[in-house]
C-alpha cells in the first residue's frame, strides 16, 4: 500500500498544533509530537526538518486561518465593530492559537513569519490611518495603538480565561456569557474607534 504522505503531514501538524499549544517550543519534543499522530519521528525530520521549521509552519498556519475568517470588508464604525466580533469568535473557537502567541511572546529571537505577519498587520494600520483621514474613525489615536487596541479586546478574553472568569462570573463554556462578551466587544470596538464629537477639546 502506498504511504499517504499528505495524510501524514496533516496528522503531523495536527499532532504539533496540540503539543505546541499545551507547552510550547521550548517543551515539546519531536518525540511528543510523532507519538501523539502515530508516526515515527524520522518521517518528521524527512517533511519538515526539524522542531523550529514545525513550529513556525504551526503558527504561520493558524495565522493564515486566522487572517481567512477574520475579513476587514471596510473600515466604517459597523465594520470595525464585526472585525472585533469575528475576531472574538475566532480565539474562542480555536483557543490553541492564543496559546501559541503567548509561547511566542516568552521566547526570545525572531517571531515566526516575521516579514508576512508585518506586511499584515501593517496594511490593517493604513487602512485606519486613511479612515481617520476621512473623518470616519477616531483621528486622536494612533491607527497602530488602535489596531493593536482592538485585537487585544476581541483576543483577550480566551488568553487569560481565568481571569475572565473570576472578574464576570461567567465560565468560558457559558454561551449567554460567551454572547455578552461578544456583544460588549463589537459595542466597545465601535466606541473605541467613534470620532470625538465637535465639543471635545484635547488636552495640550
């Protein structure tokens, strides 16, 4: 019988994605990760080449998946109110990848991906620079802070899942507190972003 070699690679980094997120890079071994999808380890090194190549597919993959669900159509009030809510959705569906980021940040070097995650992330900043431009968002704040600002609102609540929990009252698996949390997000990303009205005056 022929070796399924996608259907391997596939249970490889299905396999990884679980060890990564439970103890991050430093943590998991090649070991781990090839007993967990029944493989043995040489055929990780044959398709991948080695822990760190693994590691950075891993997250660059769920970055991709990301970046497919969480569509910024436009940058009006109503659209920044949806990119937070689906991107409230997204880390509540797949928490592993808010672990990843997290394994990440106590890491030192270079992140995953680096240049390609940039040039995302960065294009999302001229795009709200040009809505502030045009009056439709916010021009007080800084179109960085505020992307930032907004991923951290809709990502937090799956980061620290306790601390949400003990501050609401309302565990992770609620679905009426998952859809109040939904809600005060999308609300929230809105004001956040609103311009400030005529009387507002800024501080010097």
């Amino acid at each position: 019988m022929a070796w399924d070699t996608e259907r391997t690679r596939r249970r490889l980094r299905d396999a990884a994605l679980v060890e990564f997120a439970a103890r991050g890079f430093d943590g998991t071994t090649v070991a781990a990760i090839a007993a967990r999808a029944g493989v043995n380890k040489e055929r990780l090194y044959s398709y991948f080449g080695d822990k760190r190549a693994l590691w950075e597919l891993v997250l660059a993959t769920e970055l991709e998946r990301l970046a497919a669900a969480v569509e910024l159509s436009d940058v009006g009030l109503e659209d920044i109110g949806e990119f937070a809510g689906a991107t409230f959705d997204y880390h509540a569906a797949r928490p592993e990848l808010g672990r990843l980021l997290q394994w990440e940040g106590l890491q030192d070097g270079e992140p995953a991906d680096v240049a390609r995650r940039t040039a995302h992330y960065r294009e999302k900043v001229e795009r709200f620079a040009a809505a502030q431009r045009e009056g439709v968002l916010d021009r007080s704040l800084d179109p960085a802070h505020l992307v930032f600002a907004l991923i951290a609102l809709a990502a937090w609540w799956q980061t620290v899942p306790q601390l949400a929990e003990m501050i609401t009252g309302g565990a992770p698996d609620d679905q009426q507190e998952r859809a109040r949390r939904r809600r005060f997000v999308v609300d929230a990303a809105r004001r956040i972003a609103s311009p400030v009205s005529p009387d507002h005056h800024e501080s010097p």
